[in-house]
C-alpha cells in the first residue's frame, strides 16, 4: 500500500469547515499507516480548522498510524503557535 497524501485547501475556516469535515475524516480513516498532509496551499485557517485538524489526529495516532507534515508554511505553524496546538499537531 502507498502512503496517503492528503492536500489542505486554501481556506480551513468556520465557514468551510462543515463541507470538508467528511472528506477529511474519510481521508484520515484509510487503511493507510502513515498519513501526508501537505499544507502548501492553505491561506487561512482559523480556529475550528485548528480544532478539526487536531481531532483527526488525534484519531489517526490514536490507531498508529504516523502523520507527516509536508510543504508546512507559516500560516499553519503560526495559527497553531499562537493557541497552543502545535504539540498536539506534532508541528515540532
């Protein structure tokens, strides 16, 4: 099996977290052991997208499953920063 990539979209906020909850749970509850999340398109991320992130991780390492930040940029590192996420994302 080949690890799975999942691409964040440009806008991670409460007004678009409802339309991508599902799609992201499904991506996170593959079979797949080690999961690639590529933030290089994410723009603005707010809170709930935070919050969001942090369960499905959360849930992912919960079933050993490995997570793996690719093309991180500041705007994920510094949302997250900023409210004390980062640990729990595994950003560090």
């Amino acid at each position: 099996m080949s690890d799975l990539a999942i691409k964040l979209p440009e806008m991670l906020t409460i007004h678009h977290i409802e339309s991508l909850k599902e799609t992201l749970q499904l991506e996170f509850q593959s079979e797949q052991k080690e999961i690639k999340i590529d933030t290089e398109s994410l723009e603005n991320i707010d809170t709930s997208g935070l919050q969001l992130l942090t369960l499905l991780v959360r849930d992912a390492l919960a079933a050993n499953k490995t997570i793996t930040w690719q093309n991180q940029n500041e705007v994920l590192t510094s949302s997250a920063d900023r409210v004390g996420l980062s640990d729990a994302l595994q950003l560090n």
